[in-house]
C-alpha cells in the first residue's frame, strides 16, 4: 500500500538516501528542501527510481518561523492524509548563528520548526500515522535562556542542546498521543554518518549513510516501530535505549513543550 510520506532536509546527506529508498518502495514521497533549484533536481533523479512512486517538491526555509508557517498552510491544502512525517532537516555549524527572528538557528532548524510542523500537521494523521524525528547521540542539558535567544552558545553546545530539546518534546508528545496515534518517536540515525553536516563540522568522510537512511526507513514502515511511542533509538547500538536522563523526565519534558508553544502565542 502506497504510503504520502513528508521528508524535511530531502535533497541531500541522510534525507536524500532515505527518500531513494522510499521510492524504490513506491511510496508518495513529499521532497522538502529550501532551494527550489535543488528541489526540483532532486525530484528529476528520483523520480526515473519507480515508475509507481510519486513525488512532490515542497519548498520552504525552516529557519524562518514565516516559511514554516506557509509550508504547514501548503501541506494542508494539498494533501487530506499523511502516513508518515520524518523531521530529518537538521543544522550544525552555520556562518550566521542567528536567525532574523532572533534565535539560534540549531534549535530554529532542529528543534521548533520541526515541533511545529509535527504539532500543526496531527490533524492530517491517524492512529497509525508515524512521526520519525532525527536525534542524536549528542544530547546535553538544554539552556533555555540560549533556547530563548537570549543567550549565545558555539556550535557543539548549541546542536547537542537542541537535539535533547527534540528528544524531549518527542517523548512528551509520544506518550500524550500513545492512545490515539501518531506514533511519535525520536531516533539516533548513527554517529558520524557520512552527511555534508558532518564533514563540515569534523572534515572527515564519515560512514555509509544508507545506514542512516535504513533505520529511518524502518522507523517509518516496519512493525518493530509500530508501539514505539515515546521512545528513542540509538542506532549506534541497534537498539531502543534511554536517552539523555533529562528527556526521562515527564516534568522536564512538559516545561520544553510549554516553552515551545509560547513561541506561537
């Protein structure tokens, strides 16, 4: 069965592998990226994959809280359902660490935009819809005066805390909708993946970023990730696994998704 699949960050690194993969099964596949040029292109090469498959270009910069809110209000429009949702977009070191709208870009790009994407689109989803949201192994204890702006961290500081801040809201979220569906589910995709972000920031190649793109693929289809609601898989061992001790606690977890939808208020 043909599954509408909405992938952010989709025309390179981990994002481009996984929506390869999602074509060679057939699926509608939902090409998200911030250049159109790029877009478009990408679709042009998966598209020749499977004949079966369908692909739409959907364009919008997730660093701007604006662009999130037209690309919500265009996937709304275009589509009645969505089966799954993988929030892969992701940023780490940047030229410019500010956005116009005055927050750090790591936890615009990887923390808000993708909260408010999963948040504002749960009206399109069913009980057996999936949302997929790419953690990491770097985690660590969230500053909310550098979540707010008001505080400026480097780049390490800033990508781990807003990671956690995404596992956080994933676990919070998960387990609220663990009776009615989405489920909601945050996953490790291997340190160290061969991806543009990572040779940036280590200059170093990486590894095979099919792995990467292998446990998206399965947290989004396979019955493993059928009830894993809340929880958080680290690929580095294969494995669900417990994430950072802050995201284990459900007052923590409250305070960052109280925090998040103040952004909006």
């Amino acid at each position: 069965m043909q599954k509408t699949i909405l992938l952010t960050g989709a025309t390179d690194g981990i994002g481009f592998e996984t929506a390869k993969q999602l074509v060679e099964l057939g699926h509608h596949v939902i090409v998200h990226g911030r250049n159109p040029v790029k877009v478009d292109k990408v679709v042009n090469q998966l598209a020749p994959i499977n004949k079966q498959a369908k692909l739409t270009p959907l364009v919008a910069d997730l660093s701007l809280f604006g662009s999130v809110e037209t690309m919500i209000a265009e996937v709304k429009q275009g589509f009645a359902h969505l089966d799954v949702l993988i929030n892969n977009a992701g940023v780490f070191n940047v030229a410019q660490a500010n956005t116009e709208d005055g927050f750090d870009v790591r936890f615009v790009v990887n923390t808000f935009a993708p909260y408010r994407l999963t948040t504002e689109l749960l009206p399109l989803m069913s009980k057996n819809s999936r949302v997929v949201n790419l953690s990491s192994a770097a985690q660590a204890t969230v500053d909310y005066n550098a979540l707010l702006g008001k505080r400026t961290l480097t780049d390490n500081p800033a990508y781990a805390q807003s990671k956690l801040a995404l596992t956080m809201w994933s676990a919070y979220l998960g387990e609220q909708h663990k009776s009615t569906g989405p489920m909601i589910v945050s996953v490790n995709p291997k340190s160290l993946l061969g991806s543009k972000m990572v040779q940036d920031a280590y200059g170093i190649k990486g590894s095979d970023l099919s792995v990467g793109a292998d446990i998206l693929v399965s947290a989004a289809l396979a019955d493993e990730f059928a009830d894993a609601h809340s929880k958080y898989y680290d690929n580095d061992i294969a494995a669900f696994a417990n994430p950072h001790p802050d995201a284990m606690d459900t007052k923590n977890n409250q305070h960052m998704v109280e925090t998040l939808n103040q952004l909006w208020q």
